[in-house]
C-alpha cells in the first residue's frame, strides 16, 4: 500500500507523521477487511513496534479518540479520523495539549504578556514528550523564577519568553534545575 500523509490534515489534528501514517494505514485495512494489530501495523510501515503502540495509545486516549480497538483486537479509525479527512473540523487535544495550553497561559498571566498559544503550546508538547511526569508546578517554578532573576536585569529581559524557556527539553531542564536551586536557599 502506497503512504503518503496529507500534512494539511495532520496539522489539523496536530498529530505527528508517525501517528498520522499509523491511523492512516487502519483505515485502508478497515476498508479491505484486514486485521490490524500493532505488530502487523509496524511490519507494514517498517516501523518499531513501540512506535506504533505509542502512537495507537496517543490516539485511543485523545479527546476526540481518534482510533479503537474492536472486540477482535483490530485496531480501526473513529468516525472523528474520517471527518477529519473528508475536511471537518476536528479539534482532537491530549493531555500534554490541554498542559501544554494551561504552561503558555500561566506564563502570560504571570509575565502579563499575551504570546500567541499555537506555536509556544509545541514548544511545551515537545518538552512533555520526552519528560511527561512533568507538572504545571515545575513549568510554574520556572516561569517565576526567570521573571525574578531575567525580569529585573536589563541584559536578561527580552530572554524572558516562551521561545527561550521552553525551546528543548535539556535546555527547560537545567532552567528547572536553577530553579530548584534558588527556591531552596531562598
């Protein structure tokens, strides 16, 4: 089967390439009557098992759900996936999106800035993908401890955004590690 991603579609969901080929490849099984497992599925787009099981898991657990398991262990698209494709507007969100989404406005409150959601929320997402035990109170601890230390240098000042703070993971980490330094001795 030929797989191409209709990136306009996949951006809509906000979803990556890999789980957008994964639910893609459901739905032409569903359509031929195959069965569809996380092991036939990452055989077929020559990808790792975890990969696939990360992704179905994303997508049965997002709100809209976007794929099932049937109660023959198929794994098919919900009706959300299909209206999504036939251009309907789908708003799927996670757990990491409505965290990621609370991270940007609780930066904004607590700087009084309004930087826009879309762009900073990815910023968040990446980070809480590769940690997500992370918590509002760490990106919290860190978004107020910048605004005491970078918020009152002249120097420092306009580094105090979304796009410095949350750019990478290890970068956000070292930022929470400070953090976690000065709120002990202070």
């Amino acid at each position: 089967m030929i797989q191409a991603i209709d990136h306009n579609v996949r951006q809509k969901l906000g979803i990556s390439s890999v789980h957008y080929l994964v639910a893609d490849l459901c739905s032409q099984y569903k359509n031929l009557w195959l069965h569809t497992s996380i092991t036939s599925v990452a055989e077929a787009l020559g990808l790792s098992v975890r990969a696939v099981s990360v992704a179905v898991d994303d997508m049965r657990t997002s709100k809209p759900a976007l794929l099932e398991i049937a109660e023959n262990g198929s794994i098919y698209p919900t009706k959300h996936w299909y209206l999504a494709t036939i251009d309907n507007n789908v708003e799927v969100t996670t757990a990491n999106t409505e965290l990621a989404k609370e991270v940007v406005e609780q930066f904004n409150e607590l700087n009084g800035t309004r930087y826009q959601l879309p762009n900073n929320i990815e910023l968040v997402k990446a980070i809480l993908k590769v940690m997500p035990r992370l918590t509002i109170d760490h990106f919290k601890s860190v978004i107020i401890h910048k605004k005491e230390t970078w918020g009152n240098d002249e120097k420092m000042k306009e580094y105090n955004r979304p796009t410095t703070l949350f750019r990478s993971p290890k970068k956000f980490m070292e930022y929470l590690d400070q953090a976690t330094i000065y709120w002990n001795t202070k």
